[in-house]
C-alpha cells in the first residue's frame, strides 16, 4: 500500500521542534525517524496504537525542564511515558505529541535509613527500589504485578498498589514527596523527608494525576524495616461467591493480613499449565498471607483457618517453608502472563466493597453468558480491587468491540456496588467516557479546574482522563488522530 504524501507544514515544524530539542539533548535522546518512533506507538493496552511525532529520553530533571519548556514554547503536546505498562492507556501516544520518556532517569539519589526514606530518580523500576535496600533489611511496600519492569514515575501517576497494599496501602500512602517540573518547564518541589508538609495537600493532588499535572522526575519514598516473617495459606473453594463470602468474614474479624489473593478456576488452570504451582483443582482459591514473629504468625493464621474452615474449603494448606511460600505465590505472580497464552485479554480494574464480593462475582458470570465472552478473575481480594480478565480474539471482527461493552457493565456493576471505576490502573483512555457513571458535569468541572492551574493550554498527555466532550473547549490544541 502507499504511504501518504507527509504534509510539508507538518514537516516543517517538526524539523524545527527536533532541532530545538537537539540542543539540550544528545543526540541519541531525540528519537524522529518514524521507523523508531514506533517502539512507543501503544502501551500495554496494546488494542490502541499511534507513534508519536518525537520521542525524548532526558537523563536529569534539567532536561526533562528543557524539553518540556520547548513544546511549551513551540504549542506541541507531550506524553509522559514510565515503563510503558499501563493497561489503561496511559502512555498512548497522540501523532503531533512528544513522548517523554523517563527509562534513563533510573538512579538513586539518597538513602537516608533513620528516616526511612529513599529517594530515587522516578525512572527507576519499582522492585529495584527494594533492591537498593533489602540488605540493609528494609523494603518498598508497594507491588504492583508489573513490579519487574514497572517504573516509578508510572506508579505514582497512577496511585499503583499490589499484592501487599491491604496492609500497607497503595502508592501515595508511601510517597513523601516530588520533584515535578510543570508544561512550562518550572520545577517545584513538593513534600520531601517529612509526614506532612504545611499547606494545601499537593503531593495528594499530584499522586494519581495520570501525567496530567506535570512530569515527576524524582521522589522521596518511604521504606520499611523487613517483617521477621511471613507466611501464606492458600484455600480451595468450589464456589466463587463462597470463597467471596470467606474474604469479607476475614475482614469483618478484624484480622489483617498482608494480603488477601482471590483467583477462580480458569486463571488457576491457566496457571497450573505454565507455572505447576500444584494448585487444587477447585473453583476458587484464596491466598492469605500474614507477617510478624512466629507466635504472632501462628495466631492470625489460625483464627484465618478456623473462618475458612466453616466455608467448607476444598483444601486449606499453611505453607511449611521458604520453599512451599515462593510455590504457593508462583502461580498468582505468573497469572497475567498465563493468560495471555490462551488468548488476548482485556484486564479491567475496578474496586468494591468487600462486602459486596460475592454479588459481584456472581453478576460477572451472568454476565460472562450474555456477552459470550470467557472471565478469569484474580485480584487483591483484602480491599476489593477487582481484576476481570475478559478472553476475546483480536482477529475475529466485532470481538474487540464486544469485549470493551462487557467490560464498560462490569465497572458500571463496580461503582453501582459503592466502588470506583478504578483501583491502581487508572482512567487513561480505556475508562475516560466511563467517568460520567461516577461523577457528575458539577465534580468533573472541580477537576478540570485543578488541571487549568497547572496546565492552562492542555498540553500534558491529551485525551486521558476526562470524557473528550467535557473537556474538548479547554485545549488550545485539536487532538490529533490516534
């Protein structure tokens, strides 16, 4: 097929835009050929694709200002860019944006442990923020399942959580503070070593923005002293909303585990067949894990077993070993990719009231019948962060449109619950129309407003977050086709 004719204004400026950012950058930095710029046409929702204009990979908080000063100047969009693996989105480039990277920022600037605190360059990904402190016995709580590759940047644009934010909650219950450089290229500090700054509540408004307030190049991040000890059980059910109903009666017992893992029998078989984690052939599994000394440990797993005992469980099995542990886990860390082996998936990210488990998950396989369309579930059960994964084939005509319809009822089943349309993965594209079923004209307006302060011409990641029709005579600059 041929190729269409570039517009020679478009050429024009891009060619000036490069040679602008050629001056602050080096040259291996300012990615334009059309043939490279297609490394960043999507992110993990990989259903959407457009290559940017120009991708920049700026090492330090200077350039990422530069960079940022020259598309303010020149009137062009930029796109910030963590590790790319947002699944909603997030990073979906539009054709006349810079994609700003932040892979090279990836040092760590200061450790300081009698504060506990590490502060980082916010390219750096999340696990090796753990491994620049494990041997001195500290961690970063946060775990997101993309913990291997996701970046730091990514996870608080997002308010990223994980497996083990039931008790040690998500991204912004662990961030202290930010370096953030703003569309103009100003840098503002906000936060820093301390639990809370004076003033308004800005590393609040800034954590979860979804790259629409302005780019964080570092952060200060609280870490934690080692656990003793921890120690999973898993549980088998024969019925989804059984295993449902064990996790809210955990709850409502007033234990706290670490982490609470709900994954049903198509992700458990999915997952048997790539991993061998020697999981029981069940309907539902659970995966409780506790922490603390080994009479601390015992305690909470016991009163843990004794509730799910009155479920009626298939198998209940306490891990006896390090071994056993990592065993017990493999199975759920590896459940995403397993997944994809069998087909392509839409993974949604919805949260609910634990309460309201069992409902949901009843409602969802209803709803699996009438659309047609396979459901694995696995998902931080403890605070209710659903993970449907709807099966669909990317090659059939119509089945993408399908699955995305399925997957609007689900989350509008989620705020109907009392939940919210999203947990950790954010609004970014997937769920920007869904945002009328939560809020309404009067709280959007609210939001837009905080946007208008920070970026009053609408230039930071377009198209994300806000419905296109509510925001479309905010942005001085036409989103160009994705």
């Amino acid at each position: 097929m041929e190729m269409p004719t570039p517009n020679p204004a478009v050429l024009a400026r891009k060619s000036q835009l490069v040679a602008r950012l050629l001056k602050v950058l080096p040259a291996d930095a300012v990615i334009s050929d059309i043939a490279e710029t297609r490394a960043y046409e999507c992110d993990a929702l990989t259903a959407y694709k457009c290559a940017p204009m120009v991708a920049v990979l700026p090492a330090s908080t200077q350039e990422v200002s530069d960079v940022l000063r020259i598309c303010f100047e020149e009137g062009v969009p930029v796109v910030p860019r963590g590790s790319g693996t947002s699944l909603a989105g997030g990073a979906l480039p539009t054709a006349d944006c810079v994609i700003l990277g932040v892979a090279r920022m990836n040092d760590v600037i200061e450790t300081d442990y009698p504060n506990r605190i590490i502060r980082v360059q916010s390219g750096r990904t999340n696990l090796s923020v753990t491994g620049a402190v494990e041997e001195d016995g500290f961690f970063y709580a946060p775990d997101p399942s993309s913990q291997l590759a996701c970046a730091i940047a990514g996870n608080i644009a997002m308010n990223s959580g994980g497996a083990h934010c039931l008790k040690y909650g998500v991204t912004t219950n662990n961030l202290m503070g930010v370096t953030l450089v703003q569309m103009d290229g100003t840098v503002v500090e906000i936060g820093g070593g301390h639990l809370d700054a004076g003033g308004l509540d800005l590393l609040g408004v800034i954590c979860g923005s979804e790259g629409q307030l302005g780019v964080v190049t570092e952060a200060t991040l609280r870490i934690l002293h080692k656990p003793e000890g921890a120690r999973p059980v898993l549980m088998g059910f024969d019925d989804n909303e059984v295993a449902g109903a064990c996790v809210s009666d955990i709850i409502k017992a007033g234990v706290l585990p670490v982490a609470i893992e709900f994954m049903d029998r198509p992700c458990i078989e999915a997952t048997e067949a790539f991993a061998g984690a020697g999981y029981p052939d069940c309907e539902a599994l659970l995966i409780v894990e506790v922490e603390g000394s080994d009479a601390e440990i015992d305690d909470q797993l016991g009163r843990i077993m004794e509730i799910a005992r009155r479920h009626n469980p298939v198998e209940l099995r306490e891990s006896k070993s390090a071994e056993e542990s990592a065993r017990i886990w493999l199975g759920r860390k590896s459940a995403f990719g397993a997944m994809g082996q069998i087909n392509d998936y839409m993974c949604l990210d919805g949260t609910i009231p634990v309460s309201s488990l069992p409902f949901v998950l009843r409602r969802i396989g209803e709803m699996s019948k009438e659309y047609g369309l396979s459901v694995g579930n696995v998902f931080h059960a403890g605070d209710g962060n659903m993970h449907p994964l709807i099966l669909f084939d990317a090659n059939k005509p119509g089945d993408l449109e399908l699955c995305e319809a399925f997957g609007a009822e689900v989350l509008k089943l989620c705020v109907e619950a009392g939940g919210c349309l999203t947990g950790e993965h954010g609004v970014g594209i997937e769920k920007r129309d869904l945002m009328y079923v939560q809020y309404t004209m009067d709280d959007l307006e609210a939001q837009m407003a905080v946007k208008d302060v920070f970026d009053p011409q609408w230039l930071l990641n377009p198209a994300k977050v806000f419905p296109l029709d509510a925001s479309d005579a905010r942005r001085i600059v036409p989103i160009a086709a994705q």
